[in-house]
C-alpha cells in the first residue's frame, strides 16, 4: 500500500503525540524535541551538540502545511533549562492558537530545515517498504495507516 496523500496521526495525552489537534485555523503538531545537526558524529562534548527546540508547526483543514515555528532553547549541557524554556515556548505558541482542541489530525509530508536539523514528516523507505518519518523526533507512520506509530 502506498503513502497517503494525507497521513493520519493519533493524539495520545502526555506522549510523543500529546501536543497536536485542531484550531479555528486548521491543525497543529506541536513538540519539545532534542536532535544532533547533520553531519554530527559523536565527540567528547556531545553534550554541547545535542540541541533542544520547541517545534509548532500549523496546517491547514487538508493538512497542508502554513508555518513552522521552531526555537533552539540550549543544549543538553543545560538540560533542564533547556527543556523548560522548551515547554513553556510550546505553551505560549499554543496559547496564541484559537479555540485549540488537542485530538487526531492527519497532515500531508512536509520538510523543513532550521539550524541545520531536519523537520517534518518525510517519506522514506525502510526495509523495502515506505512510511512516513517524523523528524528529529524519529516517529514513524506505517500501513494501515491508522493514526499509530512506532518509535
């Protein structure tokens, strides 16, 4: 079976889905998430390299993508700050949305590139067989293409 035009993404509270839904403006999928630029390979002070961000990216009702809002908030050496400055970006975009309502969505592939880190949902094949990869958050969708996921 091949990719949907639209994938589908089911909302699971307080997990690697528990940030996305609808508002007035379409959908939204949202995460606090650390990645490696590309093209890094470990060193010493990977502590430095691992960067946190806050993603929020918006679509309209069909899934196509609007904007992408994306913020690098420290690295891994810093982490909790890292992280909770993160999250609380996460909630301030979130609290800009109109009439949020965290559920299932189902968005088309996109790809966009911010501080030299890969960000969407890319098709790809893996093991003879195509799916769709959340990037960085290394979350991919497969047949049957019911909204589940495997990390």
């Amino acid at each position: 079976m091949a990719v949907p035009e639209v994938i589908p993404m089911s909302y699971e509270p307080d997990y690697h889905t528990g940030t996305i839904g609808h508002w007035a403006g379409g959908q939204f999928l949202g995460s606090v998430v650390a990645a490696f630029r590309q093209g890094y390979t470990r060193t010493d002070d990977w502590l430095q390299h691992k960067r946190w961000y806050a993603v929020l990216h918006t679509f309209d009702a069909e899934g196509r993508l609007l904007a992408s809002k994306i913020e690098c908030t420290g690295s891994e050496d810093d982490h909790r700050r890292s992280v909770d400055t993160a999250q609380e970006r996460m909630a301030k975009w979130l609290g800009e949305l109109d009439g949020v309502r965290f559920a299932d969505i189902a968005v088309r592939p996109f790809r966009v590139e911010f501080d030299g880190v890969v960000f969407g949902l890319v098709v790809e094949e893996f093991e003879g067989e195509e799916h769709a990869e959340l990037y960085p958050n290394n979350i991919g969708f497969y047949e049957p293409w019911d909204g589940l996921y495997d990390t």
